[in-house]
C-alpha cells in the first residue's frame, strides 16, 4: 500500500458507520513509583502520582474506529453503577452513538485496574460480571440490531467473554451480516468457536486459535494445521491470526495463505492490540479492500499500538507515517484525487494560484524539466496529472509506456517545482479540471488555445490558459531513436 492510497482510504471512512457490539468495561491505570518493600507483606508500595480512566474491551475497538474517522454505533450491557454512568458519558463525549448500550441495574460494569511502576504493570485487579446477560437485555440487543441493519458498513464483535455475546446474539448478528452483505469480523475467545460459524473474518492471537483448535502450535507446519481446522470448522471466508513478535498469518478458504513479518519497532504493552488489529482490518474491509490488503493494514495498526502503555488508539496520521516510511519522501506529494481535492481547496482558501499541466513524461529530459519549471511561475504551487499506463499505451502505442506510473510519478514529485502529482485513466485530464479548477492551465506550445482540452471550462469560472514552448530537439521519441541507432 502507498501513502497515497492510505491517505485515500481515511477519507472513504468518514462517510462509513460502523458497529461494535461486544463487552465494553473501563480500563483505569493508576501510575506511581515503587521505591520500597512493605513491611507487612514482600510485596512493593506503589506511591501513587496519577490515575486514568481509558475504553477498554470493545469500547477500546469503538475508540479506534472513531479515531480512523468512523461514526460508530455501539451495542452492549453495563451496570445501572457509577463505572457504567462514566463509560456512557465518555462514549457520548466522542460521538459514539450509545443507543444500544443497555443497562442492566443489577448487573456490575466491567472494570481493570492496573497499577503501574517505572512503567511496568505491577498488578491488575479486576471488578467484573462473568454470567450471560439476561434474557430481556438479549432480546433488546436482537431488536436494536435487527431494527437498523441495513445502515452499517461493518461489523465488529469483540468478545472478552463477560457475557454479553450470548449464542443467539452472536448468531443474529452474523447472520444478519451475511444476509447484507456486511463483513463481520470478530475477535473471539474461549475454546468453542462454534459460535463464530460463518463469520467474515476472525482474528484470535496463536495462544487462542491453539486453545480453539487443541493443537498445539510450535511451528509453522503447526499453525498451519491449527488454521485449516478452524477454517473448516467454522466455515469462515478467512482467518488472521497475529504472533506476537513473528507478524500475522492470514489465511483464506480457497488455500491461499500469506505471512506477514511484524512491522513493530519496540514493544511496550500488548494491552489492547488486538482491539486496534480488528478495527483496523474491519476499516480495510469496510472501504472495499481485499483481506491481504486489510490484513496487512492491521498489522501496520497493531505495530504502533504495541509500542504505547495500556489500551490506546491508532490514528491515521500515525498509519500513514509509518507507511511513508516504508518509501521515498516523493510519495508525500503523490495524491489520489480524492485527497487532493480537499488540499486544493485549503491551498485556495490560504489565497494560493493553483496552476495544472499534464501529460506522460516518459523518460524524463531536459525539455520536460524546463517546460515543468516555466508553468510553476504562473503561480504559486503546481499540479501536475500523469497519463497512467494503460492511458499511455492509448494515447501513444502498446509499447508505451517505456517506465511505469509509479516510477514515473516518484521521479517528477522529487522535482521542486512540482508541488502535487496525481495519475489519472482517461485520454483527457478534463475530470481533474472539474475536480480541481486550477487558476491557470498550462499545456506545450505545439497547441493553439482553442486545441486545448478544458480550455472552456478552465475560462468559464475565470482562469486562463499558458502555453509553453518546448525545448528544440528535446523529445523522448529522439532519446529512443537515438538510443536505437547507437545500440542496434
């Protein structure tokens, strides 16, 4: 995936809604230093200096859907008690809409509480209900999601085993996804995944799919073994399943099985990952992405979450950061059109000259060079629209394009005088103009104004049209003439 997709598929998710359904509980970290030994027990005194209340469970999922820029809809039981009262205040404060977050008086709400030194979690306590939720609140939770199905985009199940994904909740909610085609994806727990049949996806870590499958798994010949017969079992379109330190293994029900090497720098708390793992993929499925491509999204996910302290969130900028990372800082200035409307129109707003030119640039030269610096002058920054591939061979040929989109498009963004490059299919560059509405359009001098696609268009809202001569002689049919005459 490139920087440019990423940052086109965020945008996609503001106009998705999601739901999470699952056991949500809060998670409260109480942070101190431990600089002496109890005399009443060998165990350490933790000075107590700051405490936090986080999401955690399928809140902590909700957290980080709502941070990738979804709106969410959550679904679960609290406690009629003071913890539940914060968890519904917190997820309204997010815009989190909490209209099927139940609450059962005489039930407890799911609370963690960590305490911490240097860092290091010291000990956990844990405040918690076990049994299934009552029978009535299984019934609200069936009619809330039987009742608004149709508008999510996904969904998400996160189980922690506290009661709330009873048998029939979970089979409503599967079902109803496959009758509309809404990927599921679940994070399971506990050794029957009999209750996950025929979900989208599901994503246990290796310890979880040894205890659901009862095989153990020392080794890849292993894993394997375990995963094709949790596939079989369970009738899933595919599984992930992530290995700490070794990256993920996805595997599909047509055989197909890819691994994917972890891509954390340094692992701080495993807390919550895999919240963060389910978000992120069910994010890649929601915006149409194959289970590779969301598979290997999540794993970019999960690497930064690891190396943060207790259940925390992933943002998009952190994503796209550290898939950046991955290539050339050229790609920072190639943009899919989608995104770079958007920076258009802020760069329009801050009183910017937008000027456009376009073509092929096969083997880059000279000519084009100067021609590429002579239209940056009309204005203040410089989009430039590429012919993409399968334009070119259209335009000039089946044996053109000599260098490919993505090669040509990382050579002209390392130009300065380019600000914004996007490739684009059709013959003509007139849907970026509508899209874009530059002030200036520049185009080579072997055209007349009236030859120039866009020109009426680019004149009807006030801009203009440039002209620039290029340099004699200067051409990437006389560089493959004359490399044809020199090595033939």
């Amino acid at each position: 995936m490139e920087r440019k997709d990423a940052e086109s598929l965020f945008n996609k998710a503001k106009n998705l809604k999601a739901l999470i359904i699952g056991d949500i509980m809060l998670d409260e970290y109480l942070w101190g230093k431990a600089g002496r030994i109890s005399p009443e027990a060998p165990v350490p005194v933790v000075d107590v200096n700051r405490e936090e209340l986080r999401l955690g469970g399928a809140g902590n999922v909700a957290n980080n859907m709502v941070a990738m820029g979804f709106e969410v809809s959550l679904c679960s039981v609290i406690g009629g008690d003071e913890n539940g009262s914060i968890l519904r205040r917190a997820f309204t404060g997010k815009g989190v809409d909490v209209e099927g977050v139940f609450e059962d008086p005489l039930r407890m709400t799911s609370k963690k509480t960590r305490v911490l030194a240097a860092n290091q979690q010291v000990v956990r306590i844990d405040r918690e209900t076990r049994v299934d939720i009552h029978r009535d609140y299984e019934d609200k939770i069936v009619e809330f999601v039987t009742g608004q199905a149709r508008k999510w985009d996904v969904i998400l199940v996160s189980d922690y085993q506290k009661g709330v994904l009873t048998p029939k909740v979970l089979d409503t909610v599967i079902n109803l996804g496959r009758r509309h085609g809404i990927p599921v994806v679940v994070d399971p727990k506990g050794n029957d995944y009999s209750k996950y049949r025929a979900a989208t996806i599901i994503t246990p870590n290796c310890k979880e799919a040894e205890i659901a499958s009862r095989i153990p798994i020392p080794d890849e010949k292993s894993l394997n073994a375990a995963a094709a017969c949790l596939l079989e079992s369970g009738e899933y379109d595919a599984l992930l399943i992530t290995r700490s330190s070794e990256g993920m293994s996805l595997y599909l029900r047509d055989g197909t099985i890819a691994h994917l090497p972890t891509v954390a720098r340094e692992v701080y708390d495993v807390t919550g990952a895999g919240d963060t793992v389910v978000a992120a993929l069910g994010l890649g499925l929601a915006v149409g992405l194959d289970f590779a491509e969301a598979s290997r999204l999540s794993n970019v996910a999960a690497g930064i979450a690891v190396g943060k302290l207790g259940t925390s969130t992933v943002s998009p900028a952190e994503i796209i950061g550290v898939i950046s990372h991955e290539h050339m800082d050229s790609e920072v200035k190639i943009k899919n059109l989608d995104v770079l409307v958007a920076l258009i129109e802020a760069e329009k707003e801050r009183g910017r000259k937008v000027v456009f030119t376009n073509g092929c640039f096969d083997l880059l030269h000279v000519g084009h060079v100067r021609y590429l610096q002579k239209a940056r002058t009309y204005g203040d920054l410089l989009v430039l629209g590429l012919n993409s591939d399968a334009s070119v061979r259209r335009l000039k040929g089946e044996k053109r394009p000599l260098i490919g989109q993505r090669e040509r498009a990382h050579i002209l963004a390392a130009l300065d005088c380019i600000n914004y490059v996007v490739i684009f299919d059709e013959d003509t560059p007139l849907q970026l103009l509508q899209a874009l509405k530059p002030a200036v359009l520049v185009k080579g001098g072997d055209y007349t104004p009236d030859e120039v696609v866009g020109k009426d268009l680019v004149e009807s809202y006030g801009g203009r049209i440039e002209l620039v001569e290029f340099v004699d002689g200067k051409s990437t049919t006389n560089i493959i003439d004359k490399i044809l005459q020199n090595y033939s």
